[in-house]
C-alpha cells in the first residue's frame, strides 16, 4: 500500500525545543539540530585525568 | 550525495544504533550512541524498515516515482545527520541484539524519608548490595539537616551502589558549598535535587560532575512522581533494550517508602512487608513481586502506539484507568495520535519552567 510521503520541514518532524525537554543537564545540539537528552550519571567523571599514569607506566 | 543508479548500485543501511520506532502519527529515529532522536515521517519509517535492503532506485520504483523528490531528501537527512550510510553488503552490518539480561536480582531502588522515618540505613544498604542494586533515588520530603545526609552516605560508602541521586528538602544546612563538599567526599553522589528552594538555581557542575538543583517546587510525598516529559526520556541502549520486554520503570526496583513499607514502588498501594518484620529478600521473594517487572509498552493501551515507547520511563502507580493495570500514564499528556500534548497548561513544568510559560 502506497503511504503519502510528508516533507521533513513540517513542523511535526522538527526536534524539540530546549525548554520542552530540559531537565538536570542537556540542551540542543545545535549543529546539526535534533533532540537530545543529557545522561546525567557521571561514574569516573574526572575532568583533569592524570594522563601519565595508565596503569603500564607505573 | 545519493548514488547514481546503474549496476552494483549500493544501498542505504542505517547505523546498527540507530533504531526506528514507528508511532501513530509520526515516527523516531533513535540514535542510541549519541543519546538523541530525530523525529521523521511514517512513510520514511516505512522505507526503512520494509524496504531496508533496497536501492534508492528501487525504493524509487516502488512507490511508482510518485515521491522521488521526498525519497532523495530523506535520504539526505539520513546522511546529513550521520544516522546511516551507503554500503554494497547491508547483510555485513547486523542490527544489535536487543535482548536485556541483567546479572543483578535488583538494579535499582527508591529510599523515601520523611521528619517521623526511623529507617537503619546499615541494614538497608547491606540488603541492597546482597541483591546487586546498582542505583539508588534517596527522596527526603522534609528540611533535611547534612548529619541525616552523611548518615545515608557512610551507609553506602563501601558497598556496591555505583549512583546514587539525592531528593532532598530545602534546609539552612544545605548550601551549595556543603553540597559540593558532600558530593566530592561522596563519589557515587551523581546528582542533588533540593526541593522547597526559596528559589530556583541550577549550579554547574563541580569538579566531580555532579550536579546541584535548586527548586521551588514542593515534594512532599511519593505523589510527585509519574510524569511523563521529554525531559525524562532516556535515549540509550539499555533502556531501549530493556523497554522492549519489560516495564522501564519497575523491573528489577524495589522501594522503601517513609515509613517502612516495601513496595515495587512508593506510589503503589501493595506492601510486601514492613522492614520491621521483613527483609528485601522475603519482599522479593513474594510470588507477585516481580508480577508488574514484564509490563512492557508494547501492551499499554495508547502507549502502543506512541513514537516514544522506548525512551519513555513509564509509570504504573498513576493510571488513567486505576482498575486497568495496561492503561497509560496518568500524567502523561501527549497523544500519539496527533502528535501533540493535550496543552501546554497541563504539561509537565519541568526545571523551573511554569506550567503554560511560553516556548
């Protein structure tokens, strides 16, 4: 059965607004645009990572 | 650029991560690697899915060259956004295997706390060890002074908890700095909601990541939770994955509420069993425990049908239908059928949006 194919620039197809799906962390992605949502569990979240010691270089 | 046609003439296959689910109205595209979705027509979904295989001539061909100019764009947006590629042997590249298994008897669990609570937290977070609970949601309904905070936290301390998130009542103790100061000496600490704030602030995360939230809003008892907003969607392979048999929000959960009652979840009316005479064990070991754990989407009445089944963290305690247990989310107010939430007045305000605030 043949469906009627719509244009992708409806509105219907556009991602969500930032205020529609913020929460803790998150935002748009903005280039290219669509819906993104922030996992906000941070397990070994370190921002400065001691490099020089990997484990093998002890 | 779509190839041209003639012989050995590739075709389209999408990323094994990027997964369609078809809804009423439209459908998405869920990118489970980069944690987002795109939004896009039934008739692409149904390129995708029963045409998958095919050249885009062919698909062309197929809807007798009525919507070659709408076929060549979705395949640009398909390539545009990087959520496929073009490949002579789409059978090299096999979908992933969404079957969930989990090792741990429990994966995740709710701790509720009020001003009359008398829980022994030792205990508790030993039981949820013994079980394998990687998660834990502490929600303090009232003021909460730091002492109680660092009680639940040294509980925790060396057992096997990997994240544990704080709901707490505003109160004269909790400052950002102290906050900071608890998260940093806590490190399975990964996110601080301070509810009854005088008013809202969200501060950027600490050197550890984790991240502290002021809100006005008032959470008082269990009956905050259940909303169903985009801002609660989680777009991963796990909860896809687990979301295809079983409910999102309840399997593998258990609950303690204030009071001591074990629960699936605090919202629900069934204990099995006070802490004071049974043990997270004995409650798991209830025949009609795990009952509620295989509810999954795909037989929700309404849900079934919704484009965001998969992301969607589910609620069983708030029912549109209380009598019906496969009836949709009480506060949930998108309907799959137009694509449209029921207004903005009854939307979900979400981190400090007001309800009905303008977009």
């Amino acid at each position: 059965m043949k469906k009627r194919m719509e244009r992708l620039d409806d509105k219907l197809f556009q991602p969500l607004a930032e205020a529609e799906q913020s929460r803790i962390t998150g935002g748009l992605i903005k280039d290219p645009p669509q819906t993104y949502t922030a996992i906000t569990i941070f397990e070994t979240y370190d921002p400065a990572p001691d490099w020089t010691r990997d484990g093998d270089n002890e | 650029m779509i190839p041209e046609a003639g012989g050995g003439e590739p075709v389209f296959a999408l990323f094994a991560c990027c997964i369609p689910v078809k809804g009423a109205r439209r459908s998405t595209l869920c990118d489970l690697q980069r944690g987002s979705f795109q939004f896009i027509p039934n008739g692409l979904y149904e390129i995708l899915t029963e045409h998958a295989g095919k050249t885009a001539a062919e698909i062309k061909a197929a809807y007798d060259h009525e919507y070659d100019e709408e076929i060549d764009e979705y395949l640009e947006f398909l390539l545009r956004h990087e959520l496929g590629f073009w490949c002579d042997d789409p059978a090299k590249f096999p979908p992933l295997d969404l079957t969930w298994e989990s090792p741990e008897r429990i994966t995740n669990a709710i701790l509720d706390v009020d001003a009359r609570s008398d829980h022994d937290y030792a205990r508790i977070l030993v039981e949820l060890d013994d079980l394998g609970c990687k998660a834990l949601e502490v929600r303090c309904f009232h003021a909460c002074a730091l002492a109680e905070l660092r009680a639940i936290l040294e509980a925790a301390r060396y057992g096997r908890l990997r994240s544990i998130d704080l709901l707490v009542g505003d109160g004269p103790e909790l400052t950002p700095e102290a906050l900071a100061d608890l998260a940093a000496r806590h490190g399975r600490v990964s996110g601080i909601v301070v509810h009854s704030a005088p008013e809202a602030r969200r501060l950027p995360p600490s050197r550890t990541g984790v991240v502290v939230e002021y809100r006005t809003e008032k959470i008082d008892s269990p009956s905050c939770c259940g909303k169903v907003h985009p801002g609660y969607f989680v777009v991963e392979l796990e909860t896809f994955a687990e979301g295809q048999r079983h409910n999102t929000c309840l399997n593998r959960k258990i609950s303690v509420d204030a009071r001591g009652e074990i629960r699936n979840c605090p919202s629900m009316a069934r204990s099995f069993g006070n802490l004071r005479e049974t043990s997270l064990h004995g409650a798991l070991a209830h025949r009609d425990f795990a009952a509620l754990w295989s509810i999954n989407k795909d037989q929700i009445e309404i849900c079934k049908d919704c484009e965001f089944r998969y992301l969607c963290i589910d609620c069983r305690a708030y029912l549109k239908d209380e009598r019906d247990l496969y009836s949709k989310p009480s506060k949930c107010g998108y309907d799959p059928y137009t694509a449209e939430w029921r207004s903005p007045a009854e939307r979900p305000a979400l981190a400090g949006i007001p309800k009905g605030a303008p977009e």
